[in-house]
C-alpha cells in the first residue's frame, strides 16, 4: 500500500525503535544541526532522550552547525558542556582515525543530503565507511529521503584521474540515490568490508519530493535554504566554476546567476528561446553580500523551475553557461585552482569546457548535448535502489 503525504518517518525514528537494543554502547556519531526528527528535535538529543550514550561527534563540511562557508576547513573542539569530542572531518583530516574510533561499540551516520554527486556529504560517508572497514567498527546509515525524488537521474561519471572531494569515485552528477543506498553501493563495489546496517525511512517512494513526505526542511548547509534551491543545484553549480556569480549572498542561491559585465535581457532571450522543459528564465538585477562580486551590481537571469518532473537541471546549467560564454566571450573565463580548472572537478572531466571552448556556436552545441547518465552506469544504479522504497511505479 502506497504511504500517503506525511507518513514518511526518517531512518532515525526507526532506529529509536529500537533504542534498548544499544542500551550501554558507547555511540559515535556523524552528523550537524540539520539532522533532526518529524518534530525537530536534533538526533544526537533524541537519541539521549531515549538512554543512549553518544560520547563522540564527527561532522562535515560547514561544521556541526551546518553554518561555516563552503570550502572552508573546519576545526575540531572538545564540548565541555556535552563532555565530547567534536572530531571535524573536513580539514586537515577527512577520515576518521582508528585513534578517534577506539573504544566506540557502533558509529552512526545521519546528514541530509541533496542528491548531487558535488554535494561532499556522501564522500565523508564514503571515507566512514573505509575508516569502520578497516577496524571492523558496526556502521549504523539513519536514511533519509532523497529529496529531489530517487527517480531522476543524470549526467556523466566522472573520468580517470578527475577524482576529486566533490566526486571521489565515478557517480552521475544527479544520482537518484539516499544515503542509505550509496553506503551500499559503496561498500559491495569498493569491498570496504564496513559491518554496515542501512536504517531504511518508512514511507518513502521514489517519486516523492521532499515537500510531499511531510518532513520539515532544515537547510543541510548556508546556500541549500530551499528544496527549490535543491532542484537546481545539480545544475547551476557548475557556475562554480566560471567568473560569475552563482547567487552565493543573496536570497536565492543557485538562483540567480550573473556579473556585472552581463547582458541579461540579451541572456535571457537566447535562454528562453531554447524552449528548455520546465523552466524560464528571467532577466534581473542584483547585489551579492558575499563572493567574487560584494558590494556590486550584477546583471543576469533567475531560473525559475514551471514544472520540476519536466527539468533537466544538468542540461539547463549546460545550456546557461553556454548562453553567458556567447554573450561576451572575451570576459567569459574558467576559473581555474591550483593548476586545475574548477569545472572539470564539477563535470568529472575536461569534455564540457573543452567543447565549448573550440565551438563556434556554444550555445547551440549546449542545447545538442545529451546529458543523460551513462545507461550501463545507471542500470547499476537501479540496481543498489532499496526494496524499501519501491521502483519506479508506485
């Protein structure tokens, strides 16, 4: 029988279920301020409500608050109020130590995700679950819906040798995966060997957004404040890795895309005449509080998603850049970091910015390019989908 809206109880309340049967372990945790229950209580106080003895946090980029920038290293801090080590892994260290394991009986894992491969919430949990591997520590994953439904998939892999922290190993860019999945894809492929229990969410089914599960949404890091945010990030991320702004410091990142030397009516015509499924896009105006840009006059577009089953958010941030490179190429540029361009880590290798570059028509090729996954990559995909949450048709 099908669940209906607001039936979805998250991985950790089926956990607490069961709470007497870890009555006494010593219980690490990974996780930050947006895993919470349906009634917004954060899971390391709800698992103490229920007895269990959490004696260590380990958290992810933007630190236990879910607030630090991205990219920004994260120290680790003995809470005095708590008596526990808060272990950050993103800095210096991004896997945890056999040291900072010892003496735990289970490790948990429990972070919203968003669903996109350059989200690096699933590549700490990729590094969990070689650290509980090779000391044999129980790995605990607290699913949670993906909340850009688990039905949508696409982009490519990521090539040889283009293995990054925002894609470890080669997964389409929209992946269609929870967490609870790419644990187990992670640990079967990679034999990690992790004692890896997955604590499927009830309710689930794969077609259901994040709005239609009746869960609240606490922004899982500073940019992701909206799940409309969310449905674009696949896509629009990629403006990382130009010198434009990618709405970072306004009100709508991943929103509003743009620079100060920008055309945006001109932009957003040529946009719009693509006729892309489910979206349009709007000419406007806007000054960022933080990035590249503070304090200045940006010129660009706002994309505005009209029908969510429809959009391809990986074709559209393809076809958007394309769009900015044509309209002045000669102040259009790839950033680049340390001798590497940035939209290649995005992509997952050189082929997007290298064929817009030689193009003589970009934006024509962008709206040419066939940005759906691989179909043998995403029949594995298919494959790790949890029985939990159904298939394709409810």
């Amino acid at each position: 029988m099908l669940a209906s809206r607001g039936q979805v109880r998250p991985g950790v309340e089926v956990f607490l279920q069961r709470a007497e049967e870890f009555r006494g372990h010593r219980l690490g945790l990974v996780t930050n301020a947006a895993a919470v229950t349906r009634d917004l209580r954060w899971v390391p106080d709800a698992l103490q409500e229920v007895g269990l003895e959490v004696v260590a946090l380990f958290t992810p980029e933007h630190g236990l608050y879910a607030a630090a920038a991205d990219g920004v290293e994260v120290p680790s801090f003995y809470d005095e109020e708590q008596k526990r080590w808060v272990y950050s892994l993103y800095g210096p260290q991004r896997k945890p130590s056999p040291q900072q394991l010892a003496g735990l009986d289970a490790l948990l894992y429990d972070l919203p995700d968003v669903g996109a491969r350059f989200y690096t919430y699933i590549w700490t949990l990729s590094l969990v679950i070689e650290a509980c591997g090779e000391v044999g520590l129980p790995l605990h994953v607290l699913d949670r819906p993906n909340p850009i439904t688990g039905l949508h998939i696409e982009g490519p892999g990521v090539e040889e040798g283009f293995e990054t922290f925002v894609g470890r190993r080669s997964i389409p860019i929209r992946h269609g995966w929870t967490s609870g999945e790419f644990a187990r894809w992670y640990n079967e492929t990679f034999a990690c060997n992790a004692p890896l229990t997955v604590w499927w969410a009830q309710g689930w089914r794969r077609s259901q957004w994040w709005d239609e599960t009746g869960l609240p949404w606490v922004s899982p890091s500073p940019a992701m404040a909206t799940l409309e945010t969310a449905t674009l990030y696949p896509g629009t991320c990629l403006f990382e890795g130009v010198n434009l702004s990618e709405g970072r410091g306004t009100p709508h990142p991943f929103e509003w895309l743009g620079a100060p030397w920008v055309k945006e009516r001109a932009v957003a015509q040529r946009l719009n005449a693509l006729s892309l499924p489910g979206v349009v896009f709007r000419p406007l105006r806007f000054v960022p509080w933080s990035g590249p840009f503070v304090g200045q006059v940006c010129a660009g577009v706002q994309v505005h998603v009209t029908d969510r089953e429809a959009f391809r958010p990986v074709h559209t941030g393809v076809c958007a850049l394309a769009a900015f490179l044509v309209e002045d190429p000669e102040r259009f540029q790839w950033q680049s970091s340390q001798g590497r361009y940035r939209i290649d880590r995005l992509w997952g290798g050189p082929s997007l910015r290298e064929t817009l570059s030689r193009s003589r028509d970009p934006l024509q090729v962008a709206a040419e390019w066939d940005t759906a996954s691989d179909p043998t990559l995403e029949q594995t995909w298919r494959c790790f989908w949890s029985e939990a949450y159904g298939g394709e048709e409810d």
